[in-house]
C-alpha cells in the first residue's frame, strides 16, 4: 500500500479515524492532547473537517452526481456558497492564513484541501461539471477565498492532483451514474 501523505504511515481502514492516527504518530499538523487548549483546538479541527464535509461537500456532490439540469446545478451551487457562508466561514474568522490562526497547514486543512482544491479545477469552463456561479461567488467571500488562495499556494497540496486524470475519473463516473439510471 502507497502512504499519500509523508506524515503518516499507511492505514488499511477507510474510516475517518485521522486524530487516532495523529496520536499513534504525532506530527505537527495536531496537537498532542496534553492541554485543554490543545484538547479544544483538536475539537475545532474535528468541527471544521465535520462542517465542511456535511454542509459543503454533500451539496457539491449532489451537483456532481444528483442534480439533471442546469437550473438544479446552479440551485445547488447557490445552497453550497450558502453553506460557505453561514457554516465555513464563521469557522474561518482567525484563520492567518490557516485554521485556527496557525501559520502552517493544520489537520483542517489535510482533511479538506483535497475538496477545495476539486472544487476549483472542476468548476473551470473546459469541464463545466460546476456552474460558473460557484466559483465566482466563493471568490468575492473574503475570508473563504484568503484561506483558499494560502491552501492552493502550497505545494503539498496541489503537486500530486493530476487534474487530467480526476477530470476523467469523474467524467466516467458520471457516466456510470447516467447508465445506470437510464436501465431503471
């Protein structure tokens, strides 16, 4: 098995168990729960990843996935900018330029960079799987879009996206989706 991230070992589960981990193997994207500061800003990092997830990722898929016409696509478009607004941002208030104040990538960002970063290659023109819209309004949300600018701005994170290759797991994912419908 291939380890994705130099900080961590490999793990075989699929769970979302990342601060277990964290403790098994502490690294500086987490603190040690020794403190209760460390212990809130853990519960912070588990608030956001949770937040962004459920509020945000589960609206863009359903663009993705779920929505048939270019009026549900940009509906859902405008319920995720929503969502980045009411639940995200509010989250983001002390970010400089991270969560949580932190000058560096925190686990925060690990757990939804990955997200953030589809979000943007997905919505460009040449793919179209995101209305216009979306990007646009996340941009003029100053907080969402400095945090943005400082994730995307790390090597870390975009040199192993080989955008080509997503591009086209989606495009046949979606057909998949799209066959399978059309035989119910």
């Amino acid at each position: 098995m291939v380890c994705s991230s130099p900080c961590l070992p490999p793990f075989p589960d699929r769970t979302n168990n990342t601060p277990q981990k964290a403790d098994a193997y502490p690294f500086a994207l987490l603190p040690a729960p020794t403190t209760p500061e460390a212990a809130l800003q853990r519960a912070r990092v588990s608030i956001f990843v949770d937040t962004f997830v459920s509020k945000v990722g589960s609206v863009l898929q359903g663009i993705l996935i779920q929505a048939k016409t270019d009026e549900e696509k940009e509906a859902k478009a405008n319920a995720a900018i929503a969502a980045v607004k009411k639940e995200i941002v509010p989250l983001l208030a002390d970010a400089a330029p991270f969560f949580g104040g932190s000058k560096e990538l925190t686990l925060a960002e690990v757990n939804t960079a990955s997200f953030v970063l589809r979000i943007y290659i997905l919505s460009k023109e040449e793919y179209g799987f995101f209305p216009p819209v979306l990007v646009a309004e996340l941009k003029k949300i100053e907080v969402w879009q400095r945090w943005v600018d400082a994730v995307l701005a790390k090597e870390s994170v975009t040199s192993i996206f080989m955008e080509e290759a997503h591009v086209q797991r989606w495009r046949e994912k979606i057909a998949s989706l799209k066959a399978a419908e059309e035989k119910k």
